[in-house]
DNA sequence: ATTCTTGCTGAGAGCGCTCCCAAACGCCAG
DNA sequence: CTGGCGTTTGGGAGCGCTCTCAGCAAGAAT
C-alpha cells in the first residue's frame, strides 16, 4: 500500500498542506522544513496519487493522440511510428502522458461499443486534458464531438474550422516543387497518383501538382490524375490504370505509393527512371533505401508530432488567450535517382 | 460544465446511488426507475468522471504500454505499428483505454527527469492498472519497478523470473525450422546474423540455429555467428562482416536484417537465392514485397499484442488466482524465393 | 508598547464517485 | 392485523488530493 500525502505528514510531522506545497513547488514553506519534507518522500518513495490529484485539480496531465478511421494505411506506412516518436518525445519532455486511440474498422461490426460512442466516452470522461488527432478526413465525427465537448484539440493535417488549430506542412508548395522540378527536366506528360481525397493532405497535394501544371501552360489531362490511398498496394493499382495513358513522369503523393508504382513499372517492363520518372512525398527512411532512390518531397514529420504536442501543451496552459494556433511548416525537395537527375 | 450523478439523480429524481447502480449495472433497481434515469443519461450525455471513479474504486481501466531503450529499432522495424494495432484492438474490445510510454534515449541527456524515474513516477501514481512491455533487454530496470510496486503486467517475450507473466512466440523452434529447411536444401556453411544478444528473443533464435546444426552433425562455426541489432543497416553491417567466411546460406533473425544482409550481397555483386540463401525472421508486409520474396519464419504479431493484453485484463479481472500465465505461441515457416526453392 | 505587515502553517471543505448500511416499502403467512 | 423477509432506495463516509482562508509568530513601522 503505497503511502498517501497524510501519512507522509505525519511522518514529516507537518500538516498535509505544507506537504502539498512542497511536491507542487509552492513558495512560502521554510528550507529547513522543506527538506524535511522532501526527505520523507524519498526515503518512502511517495509519489501523488494521479487520481485524486486530477479530482481535485481537474487536470490530468495526459493527452490523447487520436488516430481514427483509415488504420490501416497507418500501420503500412512508416509515416506513423515516426510521427508518434515526435508526439512521444515532447509530452516525456513537458511530463504528459500520451494515452493513445486506435480505432479500426473491424471493431464497428459486433462491437459493444461504436466508434462514435468510443469518442464520446474518452472525452467526456475527462481522462484527457487535449487531444491531438492525426490523419483524420474531413468528415470524422471526430470533431464535431472535440467541438461540441469543447476539449482542446490540435489537428496534425489543416482543418478549416475557425476554431481548429493546427499543425501542418506545406502540401501545397511541396507538391508544386516536386512537379516543378519534373517540368524543369522537361517532362509534359505528368500524372499524379493522389491520396484519398477525402483527406485534406492529398487534396492539397493535388492542387500543388495542378498549380505547377497551370503556371506553365501545361493543360490539366484528367486522365493523368488517379486517386490512390497512401499505401503501397494503392500505389501500385493507381500506376496500373495509369499506364495506358503514357505519362513520361509520375508524382506520387506518399512514398509508398511511389513504391507501389514503381513496382507496377518493373512489372510492365519499364524502367526508372530511364523510362519514367517517379518523384514521392514524405521522405520516409525507406524511400532512400529502395532502388532506384527515391527523389521525394522531405516533411518534418518528427516536428508535426512534437509540434502539435507543444501547441496543444501551450494551449492548456495558457487558456486565457483564445487565439487560434496555426503553424505550416516547411517542405524540401529531396532529389535522388528515381527523377532521372544525376546525383553527384 | 458537464452534469454529475448528483444531478442527473435529482433530474431523474433519485439519489445519486440509485443512479450509480443503474450506471455500473448492478440489480436491485426497478425496471421503470432504471429506465427514466437511463434517459436522464441519454438526454443529459453524461459520462461518469474518470478520476473520481477510479479515486473511489483504486482502478483506472487504463494499461501501460511500455517500450523501452531500444527505441531506434522499433521504430524503423514493422513488427512494432503490428503489435501496437493487436494491443489497441484489444483494448477497444475490452473497453480499456491504452497509455503509451516510449523511452527514447535522447530524453535521458539533459532532460529533467531520467527514464528511471519516468517509470517511478507513471507506475507508482497508479495511472495505470497494468503493464504490457515490450521489446524490453534483460537487464532493463522497469522489471524491477514493476515487481517491486506490485503492478500487474505481462511481457511480450519471455523472462526468467518466478513473477513473471509472459507471452512469447517459439523462438527457438522457429529459428530451428528456419535452418532445417537451408539444411535441407543442401546447404552446410550456414551463417547467421542474430538480434541483439541482450534480448531473448535474439538468444532464443540464435539457440534455435546451433540446435539445428548441432543435430544435424554439424560443428558451430563461430565465425558464422554475427551480432546485429534488428535493423536493416545493422543486417547490411553484419552481412558484410560475414561475406569473407563464404556462407552458402545465411538465416538472419529479422527481416529487416535480412532486407539489409540482401542489400549488402548485391553490393558485393552476389545473387540471391542463386549464389547464396537467405531466410528471415517475422514475416512483415515487407517480407513478401521485396525482391527475392523472403522466405522467414512467421510469428502472429498482432496476436502477440492482442493476447498479452487479454492476459493483462485477465490477471486484473481475477486477482484471487495467483498463478503464473505463459504463452507460447507458434511460428511457421514461410517458404518464398530468397532460399531457393522454386514456389510453384 | 501597539499596530501593521509579512511569512509560514494548519484546518476544513470539496472535487465526483462507490460502497456499506440502515430505512422504507411492499408482500405474504400466521 | 401484525411480524418477518426480501427488494428497493437513500444517506453518509471516504477515496487522496488541492485550495482558500484563518491563525500565528516574528519583525517592521508607528
């Protein structure tokens, strides 16, 4: 049984509060005393009792890290782990708790519980003080429940919602580079293999590659775009239907999408990036890794993750201000082989 | 402000027991009064608070998974987003919420607080019911912290220690079949690149490989024993160390080993399988999507976290029964191209 | 010497729930 | 009509903490 402050009082034969000020870091208890105080703790090991502090104080010192719906993408694609490092990182560094929500699919059918009432549980419960959600698409009933329970959210991914705040990369200048950069090696014929289109990243990805498209003349060919899923296995259907069109270079709005494709390629006989040109997105590790390299768009991912903690941290202590957070942080071009350029 | 029970009880007319039955499903309550209090809660949202719950009942229905050191690994390697899906799938299904701690090391210089006492704190402010540890070397601290606070938990991989629960998959024979199958094939000079050998399951892999040679007649080369650390680069470093010892055959203890051991034979101009054997270990989604396919020892991730949970929720369900839980579970060998052998 | 600060300490109430116990309420048998 | 019994209900205490407020001592100011 482990002791309580009470016991650590008596102990230290001061009164609860004192005792209560000591761990909390209070001014206004003498040294000697606090010492006194601060060797009880040590020699009994005490440590607060998470619980009955969150009663009282209604604060949990833990933050959710939601990922809803497309779980399986999730657990493919090394974007996640890496961006759940990042999320990791900073609430060890500001000594939050992460509790984590999965929800697949195959829990809605024959579940006690769905999804939505998951949500509601977790949030209404008070477990968590905010919550950050990743990968969401634009119609998660995610947030309508965030919104309506009024719990302090930061999306990684834009959301237009006045009061969203969010964490996001430059989708939109990031693709425009990538394409630019395939324009600028001469290629016309530029397909793109997009994300799921209900997810704001892949929209936008989408309106770069258009962007770069129209600031050089070059007429939008509809055929050139195709929806994928940001998995591999996407990747490689969206290059199959693409390949009757004969594009001479491909912008893949994920790296494992780009690996799909180029797997649908050497399956078809063609090369990369003598025959096509491939350009991905996200600098996952593995994009160096595989042959050709890839030339891919570089996002912080680490940083989205710590980064949405920290706002969301900076959020929950500072409540008084209401301004609405939003930060974009900056893509790279990242140029390997597989765009067809000599790399010194 | 959301409700509490005292006043859904007064909308509803009762007293704040009658509704906490009614909440925790106790019986003793009349059908109709149960039913206009449910309504009360319907009308209302309310959702009874975590913390005062737990404050009153000394139970939190929240686990803790725990990951230590070995972070790096973890998170380029697929094994971990598998295993973190069947421990969140479980969780879900039980209706318990999942806590996720990772260490990485980059925390311990200079951050406020050391790993060590992280564990101290999350353990002993009784967020948690119990443990899930993953991936965890022998000789890390969180066992001791975990015993000596009492907490319940369950670790995936095997430990040596009365106390300890565990599920595990059969390393050793695994690995076993893994050589047999090269041996078979023909092939003597077989060479193997182990995990880290301060994990189990790198020991029990690599026990599993001299059981097979040693039943087979064959001495132990020690030359054709190479420590890696369940990384692909660590593969690469490790297969090089090994090409000038001229194996037939290599079985390495992770795929992501083996992917990198492939990368250094194609650098040394070797073809696999035609001049050298390779066979993996787990059988991750990529496994099947390189090129040779790797033929590799699978073991049911996912269901490795999804038990170790169901173990956890069990010893905490049933305090009484003090016994010890083990679960091995079994692994299967998944012949592809990479030994050698035409798959029809 | 008296009042006013100021710094330190302790007592009490309360956070929202559970759980034990006693009271109230039938209902049936005697 | 009363006693006994099982079911249903309500009240109180308590889980371990924080936080406000009042008390107290000691030094500063009058």
């Amino acid at each position: 049984m482990p002791p309580t402050l009470e016991e650590v009082a008596k102990l230290a034969g001061v009164s609860r509060s004192t005792v209560s000020r000591v761990i909390n870091q209070q001014p206004n208890v003498r040294p000697e005393v606090r010492e006194r105080v601060w060797e009880v703790i040590r020699q009994t090991g005490y440590q607060p009792h998470a619980a009955a502090r969150s009663l009282a104080t209604r604060r949990t010192r833990v933050i959710g890290l939601v990922i809803p719906q497309a779980v399986t993408t999730l657990f493919t694609d090394p974007y996640f782990p890496i961006f759940m490092r990042g999320v990791a990182d900073a609430c060890n560094a500001h000594n939050y708790h992460l509790m984590l929500s999965l929800f697949s699919h195959r829990r809605a059918q024959g579940a006690p519980t769905s999804q939505d009432a998951l949500y509601q549980q977790i949030l209404r419960s008070r477990y968590l003080d905010g919550v950050v959600v990743s990968s969401a698409t634009l119609d998660d009933p995610v947030f309508h429940h965030l919104l309506e329970d009024g719990v302090p959210f930061v999306i990684a991914g834009r959301y237009p919602h006045e009061r969203a705040n969010y964490v996001d990369v430059d989708n939109v200048v990031g693709a425009r580079m990538a394409v630019e950069h395939l324009l600028r090696l001469g290629h016309e014929r530029i397909a793109t293999i997009t994300g799921p289109l209900n997810m704001f990243a892949a929209q936008d990805r989408l309106e770069g590659y258009r962007q770069a498209l129209t600031a050089r003349g070059i007429p939008i060919d509809e055929h050139l775009i195709v929806e994928g899923d940001f998995t591999e296995q996407g990747g490689q259907a969206a290059m199959k239907r693409l390949l009757p069109y004969r594009p001479t270079a491909v912008f893949a709005a994920s790296d494992m999408m780009a690996i799909g494709a180029l797997k649908a390629l050497r399956e078809d006989g063609l090369r990369v990036p003598e025959d096509i040109a491939l350009v991905g997105f996200d600098d996952v590790p593995l994009a160096s890794m595989v042959d050709p390299a890839l030339t891919t768009v570089r996002q912080p991912i680490e940083q989205l993750g710590s980064m949405a903690v920290e706002l969301l941290i900076s959020l929950l202590e500072n409540p008084q201000r209401e301004t609405v957070h939003r930060v974009v942080l900056p893509t790279e071009l990242v140029i390997r082989a597989s765009c067809g350029v000599r790399v010194r």
